[in-house]
C-alpha cells in the first residue's frame, strides 16, 4: 500500500484537506457491496495466478487473506482506517496487513475504475433478481385473493365515476398484469447488466497478459466488454433498474391508492387487517392504511432518484468520472424502498377483508348497465350513436325525476321489459364476455392466463 493509505498517495507530497476528504469518501455507503468487491477479487487473483503473474504461494496467500477479510466484514468487528475512502481501498488494506508480501500486488493489472464497475453490476444482479422474486410473490397473492373471489363483483371506475361492473378477481389481476410486466422488465435490465468491465483497467485495458474472459467466466457473467472506455464509463444498468424500480413504484402506488379509496367509509369495499393499519393519536374511531399511503408517497422517492440520476450522467464525458460514485445512493436506497413497499403490501392485501356486499350493491346501481341498453340496441339493429343517445336520453329524464330507469326502459317502444332485465342484479357483469373482459366467463380464462405468467416468471427467476 502507498504512504498515506490512499491508492494514488504516491503522487502528492501530503494527504488529502479534511473536506476533499469528508467529501470524497463513499466507504459509508459502498461497503454495502463488500462481498462483491471480494468475490470481484478472488477472481481477478485467480487469473493473475493462471496467466504467471501470480506464483501458486502469492495466490493461496491472498485468497486466504480475502476470506478472513470477508469473515471480519461479515461480523461486524472490520475496523476502517481513515485512509479508507472506498470498499476497495478498505479491503486492499486490509489484505496487505493480513499478507504483506503478496497482497501488494492484488490490485496488479486492475483500477478501481474496472473494479467498482464489476462490483456494481455484480451487486446489481444479486438485488435487482431477488426484487423480482418478491414481486412475483406479490403476483401470487394477488392471484390467491383472485381466485378466492369467486363471482363477487364490483364497479369500476373512468375518471373515478362508476362506469361499468366488472369481477373482483378481474380488477385484481389489472393490477398482477401490471406488475408482470415489471418482472419482464428487471429480467430484460438483468440480461444487459450480465457484462464484466474487468479487465479495461482505468479506461484502456493493460499491457500485462490479463484475461478478462477467464474473470468474466469465474464471476458467473454471461459477457465481457467490447470497448474498455465504454466498459469504465457505462452506468446504463443503474439507470435501467432506476427506471424499472420506479415504474414498480408507480404501480405500487396506484394499489395503493385503491386500497386508501376501498378502505374509506365513503367506499366500504374493503377492511384492512389491525396489524396492517394504524389510528389516530386523537380520534379513536379512525383506522388508517399508512402502508398504503406510503406506498403512494414511495413513488415520488424513486422517480426522484431516477431523474437525480440521469441529471448527474447527462453531461459526463468519456471516461470515469467522480460524478458516478452518485450511482450508489439513489440505487441503494431505491432497492431497499421497493423491497420494504412491497413486503408491507403483500402482507395488506393478503389479510384485508373484501366487502362484497357493498361492491355488489355500488355495481348494480342501473346507470352502471347503461352501455348494456345501447349494446342491446345495437343487436337489434340500430346504429351505436343513435343507440347510445337513446338510453342517454332516458339517464336525463330518470335524473331529472321523470321515473326510475327501469321504469324508463320498460315503457321505452324500443327497449322494453326484456331491456329491462339488464339492470337486474348481476346481470350487467355476466353480459361482459369478451376475451380479456370483465365478466365471470372471460375472468375464468384470464386467471388461468395470469397463473400461467406467473409460474413462467418463476422459472425464469429459478424461484
């Protein structure tokens, strides 16, 4: 190690001011990829040992010192030193004291550049596969609570006014479908983060007889760099899982949404679990969905967090530059959000209690069968427009308190007491049959559909 502890010390006369320093530092937050940073070393010395820069005694004597530094990180009894700016520096220091002979020459061939551009993507494909997992656990409760619905119905909503009705199960996996294609996406960001940088070195590649294929296979990647400037600079991966834990956010928070409106006295669809709810330090009466509340705050977090960051790599010339240890924090903390959102959800929708009876009383309000009217006009021959602006017509004149509009319909010359029977309870929901439709029979389909996407997606993830 040089004088100093830092990496580069060699080239200054003095350490670095206390703010460049306290500014510089990332130790804090990085050592969260220690095991990544070992696992990225373990592999660059076994190929410094299999091209002859390494003898068989140096290798053993560093790999045995990577371990016991990997055992003291893991307990918790590693102590930094203050020349500790980084996880790399940190556990090259420490290897040099466990074998001073040979860990001088760990980094040989290697920059930090290459090195925190491995551990990252390599950190990457760890957290952003298991994010995944949890999503499709997430998937799986959604498809429980469906299945379990049986025919129970509700309305939905466009511009959050009662529209059509449609099954329970149907508007729950509206929301699993989203989600699938949330794991598609992560699957897809984790087929272009499987590319090892090292072996560019600082931004150029090495003179020394390195084989980056031989690192790449024994880090478990599925391709190495084609350009060793871009290999150093390309943050692309970061941005990627940004967009799609953000995008997962966003879908969360819609849930989330839901779950605050079904929950309120106004709604009644649903009663949250006690244990996934909260009250009021003054009113006693209330029960509030926090989780769901902070689901939706969640989203904004991480919008945030993609945004800051393609902010920082928008004006970043080639190669590395200090700008991109800004990749670790909006990533961290964007990770550990989505993974704590939807292990509080999950637990949400799975104890809630579903309140059918007051959804099947909000959907079988006779406005809501009023496309059911037109449709039957329409089967009888009319045009739509002429269709839809006759039953328009008799929604006027029953809100107007012309009758009720079963009565309207009844004596209406072109509908009559068979249209009628459209606005009977249950009726409007079962007439959905299209594929993809609302109705019990398409609804049978889809969760068969949705239970097919969801065991794919488990294999693909090998859960």
């Amino acid at each position: 190690m040089s004088e100093g502890g830092q990496l580069w010390a060699g080239r200054f006369d003095g350490g670095p001011a206390e703010a460049l320093q306290a500014l510089n530092d990332s130790l804090p937050f990085d050592r969260r990829m220690f095991v990544q940073d070992i696992q990225g070393s373990r592999a660059h010395v076994t190929m410094l040992a299999e091209v002859g820069i390494l003898n068989d005694n140096e290798r053993t004597s560093i790999l045995d010192a990577l371990d016991q530094v990997e055992d003291e990180m893991a307990s918790g009894v590693f102590a930094p030193a203050p020349g500790d700016e980084d996880i790399h520096t940190a556990v090259e220091r420490r290897v040099t004291e466990i074998a001073p002979d040979a860990g001088g020459k760990i980094h040989t061939g290697r920059s930090r550049n290459d090195q925190v551009a491995t551990d990252l993507r390599l950190w990457v494909k760890h957290e952003l596969r298991e994010l995944a997992q949890l999503v499709v656990v997430f998937q799986e409760t959604l498809l429980g609570r469906a299945e379990s619905a049986g025919d129970a119905y509700l309305p939905a909503y466009t511009h959050l006014q009662q529209a059509q009705p449609v099954t329970l199960a149907h508007h729950l996996l509206a929301h699993g479908w989203a989600l699938a294609r949330d794991v598609e996406r992560m699957v897809q960001t984790l087929d272009r983060v499987d590319v090892s940088p090292l072996g560019a070195g600082a931004l150029a590649g090495s003179s020394l007889p390195l084989d980056p294929e031989r690192t790449a296979e024994l880090l478990g990647f599925g391709a190495v760099f084609d350009n060793s400037l871009d290999a150093v600079s390309d943050r692309d991966f970061v941005a990627e899982a940004l967009f799609d834990l953000a995008l997962l956010g966003v879908h969360l928070s819609r849930i989330g949404e839901e779950l605050i409106l079904w929950s309120s006295a106004e709604f009644g669809f649903v009663t949250l679990d006690d244990g996934f709810s909260t009250g009021s330090s003054m009113m006693p009466q209330k029960k509030n969905p926090d989780i769901a509340e902070l689901a939706r705050g969640k989203a904004g977090r991480l919008i945030g967090h993609l945004t800051g960051f393609l902010t920082t790599l928008k004006g970043l010339p080639l190669t590395y530059n200090k700008d991109l240890q800004e990749d670790k924090e909006p990533l961290f903390d964007a990770c550990d959000t989505v993974r704590l959102t939807l292990l509080a959800l999950d637990g949400m929708v799975s104890t809630l209690i579903f309140q059918t009876e007051a959804m099947a009383a909000g959907a079988d309000n006779p406005f809501a069968a009023a496309t059911d009217l037109a449709e039957y006009l329409v089967n009888n021959g009319m045009p739509f427009r002429s269709a839809h602006h006759v039953v328009g017509a008799l929604v006027r004149a029953a809100l107007a308190g012309e009758g009720s509009l079963p009565e309207l319909v009844s004596a209406d010359p072109d509908l009559g007491p068979e249209a009628a029977r459209l606005m009977e309870p249950g009726a409007s929901v079962a007439n959905r049959t299209t594929r993809g439709g609302g109705g019990p029979a398409p609804t049978a389909a889809e969760l068969e559909r949705f239970g097919a996407s969801v065991a794919s997606a488990k294999q693909d993830l090998r859960l």
